[in-house]
C-alpha cells in the first residue's frame, strides 16, 4: 500500500500520507481543503479491498499491481459525476500518472 501512496500523493499533492489509516485520517478533518487528495485516498483504500475480498472469499488469483491501478483508475472514473468542477484538472492528472504506471514494464528485482 505504501507503493500506491507513495507514488500518487508526494508527486500531486507535496504530503507526505503516512503509511497507516490513522496517518490518513489527519486529513479528512479538513475535507475541503483536501477533498481531492480524499477521494483518491478513498479510491486507493476501495480499490484494494475489493480484490482483497476476491481472493479471499471467491478464491480468485492475483495478476500483478497493474490490476489495482487500473481499479483506482476506474473507481475515479466512476466516481468522477460526484467531484466538484475545480477537482476535475488534479483528477485528469492522476490519471495521467496512474497510466504511466500501467504502461511502465515491470520491474525486476535482484535479491
């Protein structure tokens, strides 16, 4: 989840997020001010549950992170009748950045 986080909100936002729901929270107090970075964060949260859920109660396999990406990218989409005009531009380029991740070849790592 770190990876998510750490990839979306430092690049768009300048905040750091934390790494748990607490950390997370700090920011919906102040829903106005950060409803954007909200909405992704609720996208994010929704788009790992769900397959989380998938796994684990239906039994399906898991694929690669490209799956996530492509549900918070479409989670947005779904949700984006529901953001205010001036949120439009900030969601437009987290899509942007959420396809850059989709498109990028996988990375290898080398223990």
């Amino acid at each position: 989840m770190q990876s998510l986080f750490g990839f979306i909100f430092p690049s768009l936002f300048y905040k750091h997020v934390g790494t748990d729901f607490i950390s997370m929270s700090q920011f919906w107090v102040a829903n106005k001010k950060h409803s954007v970075m909200n909405v992704v964060c609720a996208a994010v949260l929704w788009s790992l549950w769900t397959p989380r859920n998938d796994l684990i109660f239906n039994h399906s396999s898991w694929s690669d992170i490209k799956q996530i990406w492509w549900l918070i990218m479409r989670t947005l989409w779904k949700w984006e009748i529901l953001f205010k005009e001036d949120m439009l531009g900030q969601i437009h380029t987290i899509y942007q950045h959420i396809s850059q991740m989709i498109n990028a070849p996988h990375l290898l790592l080398w223990i």
